[in-house]
C-alpha cells in the first residue's frame, strides 16, 4: 500500500498544495519578522496587536465582494493577480527593510495590503480545488489542505525565528515573495478554467435570520465570535511574550511552532474523543475552558520551556474549537444556506481576531502582558463553564430535510 495519498497523484492537485505549503510556511515567516520588528521600533504592545488588525480587516470587509469575484471571473486569474498583489508587498516589505528605510507606518500599510490579497484570493482558492481532483477524492483533498494549513505553522514559525535570527527581517520577508511567486507560477501553468456562469447573488439576510431562529448556530457563532476574540491574542501577541521571557526571536518562532504541534496532537486527540461518542455541545465549553489554563500559564511562566508547554496545550484545544464548531455548523445548516453559513462563521473568526488582538494589545501596553493574557483567560474560563452549564443540545441535532425553515423546537437539557 503506498504511503502517498491517492490524491496527490493527480499532477495539478499536487502542484497547488506543495506550492500553497511552502506559501503558507513563508505567511509564518512574515508574521514572525513582522511582529517582532514593529515591537523592535516602538517598544508597544499595542503597536504589535495592531498588526492583526491590518492583517485581519481586509478579509472582514471584502469577504462578500471576494465571493463575488470567485463567482463571475476565472478562479485561476484571480489566484494569480491576488498572489501577484501579496508577492509585490512582501517583497516591498524586504527591499525597505534591506536599506534600513523600515518604519510603522510601512509595515502597517504593506501588512494591510498582503491582507487584501488574501482576503480577495482565498474564495478563488477553495473553489479552485474541486476543479483539480475527481470528486471521490475531493474529501481526501479538503483533509490534505488542513493537513497542510498546520503543517506549516508547525514548521514555518521555527524557521522564521531560526532565519530572523540569522539574517535579519529581510530574508523572511524576502521568502515569503518568493513563496507567493511559487504559486503564481504553478497557477499560471494549470489548464485555462471556465467563467462561472452567472448567477443570481444569495442574499446573506437569509443566513441571517436562519442564525437568529436557530439556537444551536446562535450558540455556535456567539461561542466562537468569544473565543476568537479572547484566545487570539496569545498567537497575534507572541512577541511580547518571547521579549517578556527574553527569548529572541528564535524563541518566539519555537513559541508559535509549539502551538502548531500542539494543533496537531489535538486534532488528533479530538477526532479519538469524538469516536467514543463524546458530544460537541459538551466537547467545545470543555476546549474553551481547557484553553484557558494553557493561555493562563502562558501569561504568568518565567520560563521559556514551560511557555512553549503551555502553547502547545493551548494549541490542541486551539483546533478542537476550530475544527469542532466547523464541522457542527456543516453537519446543521440547511443545504441551500450552508456557503453563507459558513460565511457568517468566517465573519465570527476574522472580525473579533482583529478586535481582540488590539484591545488585548492596548491592554498589554497599559497593564502588562501577564495581566492581559490572565484577564483574557478568565473571560474564556467563565464564557466556557456558563456554555457548559446551559448547553445547547440540538449543536449535536443534524440538519432535517427542509431547507431552510424555522426550526423544530428540540427539547433542551437541563444543566
């Protein structure tokens, strides 16, 4: 039996997800260099939470409008002009870092513009990926990319913390260009796709008011809007952290590499739990709270070992949320508003990332890193033990065969 999965013996396939690897390992060598260089100028905590504001927003203003281009144009020329797009301001980034010109300012407006060709590219990407393989390989293929996705930031942290180290913010922000040029070129030599043949715009109101009626997606949007907002900062905040410990920036790539592996151990684990029949109503308030204690160690530990022990923990209940309130909303949204649920999920993802991350980094400036990651802490233990304590049983009910009409009430258990 070979060890290769079948999938990847399809060429194209195979050459989109090698490439999307190395890319998504040159975004973590970015985002080390990055932060760590913004908290070199200005000394804030502030400053640094910011950076996932740049980063972030695009996505969360033009997530509809991203749609909209992956819906009406080429899905490869759209992979090609956005990557284009991230290629030039990555490699900005490392020709002004080169002559010692770096500033904020330039970070901040080079960072947003990176965040633009990702938020506009990413749809494109994700629809481009059925085209590729036959459709019974087509669930191996959307595992495969996840797998990729923590592979590299495993791997991708430890090796911008290692080359920072080496040779300066230049050479990450230099990788990282050529990264996205790796993809360009791969997309450039894929098969001429079709337009999509148009069609009439779905209207999010619907998704909306299905999000509204329905408890079980209440909870699961309002759970992870929480969690994102309160657990981000110990990734978008990591640099204040390897400083506290006076890791360098070698310690802060081992840092978010350790919470790589740990999303790794955790995926693994959460899938074992969930073939002993433990149920996500029960399993997402126990990751919340589970990953307060990481995130609490995290904030208070003197040592660099027991930080990256306290990553890593975090890390594995990181993707049980992630991988959990995915998969839950899959399996209970109705068929004809599933792509716009999962919009809505997105939305609850990216927009609290970038408002969590700031004010935690405001917090961090005025009150210390410790009391800032404690407090977030505290939050989540408390949003976790109440979710428990009133859990919404129907997040394990699936979807009925209407569509999308008014739920059926379902009996809600006690405690």
């Amino acid at each position: 039996m070979s060890l290769v999965p079948a999938v990847l013996r399809s060429p194209a396939y195979r050459s989109v997800w090698l490439a999307s690897l190395a890319s998504n390992a040159g975004s973590w060598l970015q985002i080390v260099a990055s932060g760590w260089l913004v908290l070199q100028l200005t000394g804030s905590p502030a400053a640094v939470g910011a950076l996932a504001l740049m980063t972030r927003a695009p996505a969360f203003f033009l997530s509809t409008y991203a749609g909209q281009l992956a819906d009406r144009f080429d899905r490869r020329w759209v992979g090609i002009w956005t990557f284009l797009l991230q290629a030039a301001a990555a490699a900005a980034l490392a020709a002004i870092t080169a002559v010692g010109g770096e500033s904020v300012a330039a970070m901040y407006a080079l960072t947003f513009a990176i965040g633009v060709g990702f938020a506009l590219g990413l749809p494109a990407m994700l629809v481009l990926i059925p085209t590729l393989v036959p459709p019974a390989r087509l669930s191996q293929a959307v595992s495969l990319n996840a797998a990729g996705i923590n592979v590299a930031r495993l791997v991708g942290p430890a090796i911008g913390g290692v080359t920072l180290a080496l040779f300066g913010a230049t050479a990450c922000f230099a990788l990282n260009a050529v990264s996205f040029m790796a993809l360009v070129v791969v997309l450039w030599r894929l098969p001429a796709g079709s337009r999509p043949e148009a069609r009439e715009r779905p209207r999010m109101r619907e998704a909306l008011s299905y999000a509204h009626r329905d408890p079980a997606m209440r909870r699961l949007l309002i759970g992870m809007a929480l969690f994102t907002a309160l657990a981000s900062p110990i990734q978008e905040l990591a640099p204040v952290v390897a400083d506290r410990l006076d890791a360098g920036p070698e310690g802060l790539g081992v840092l978010l590499g350790a919470m790589g592996g740990g999303a790794l151990l955790g995926a693994w684990l959460l899938e074992r739990l969930g073939a002993a029949g433990l149920p996500r109503h029960r399993a997402l308030p126990i990751a919340t709270i589970t990953f307060s204690a990481g995130l609490a160690v995290v904030a208070v530990t003197p040592w660099l070992a027991l930080g990256v022990a306290g990553m890593a923990f975090s890390g594995a209940f990181w993707i049980w949320m992630f991988a959990g309130t995915n998969t839950a909303i899959q399996l209970r949204a109705p068929l004809p508003l599933l792509g716009r649920m999962l919009g809505l999920y997105q939305l609850a993802v990216i927009g609290p990332i970038a408002l969590g991350s700031t004010v935690a980094g405001v917090a961090a400036e005025r009150f210390g890193i410790e009391a800032a990651l404690l407090g977030c802490a505290a939050l989540l233990a408390a949003w976790g033990a109440w979710s428990l304590r009133h859990a919404v049983t129907e997040i394990d009910v699936p979807r009925r065969r209407e569509p999308a009409g008014p739920p059926a009430p379902v009996p809600r258990a006690e405690g």
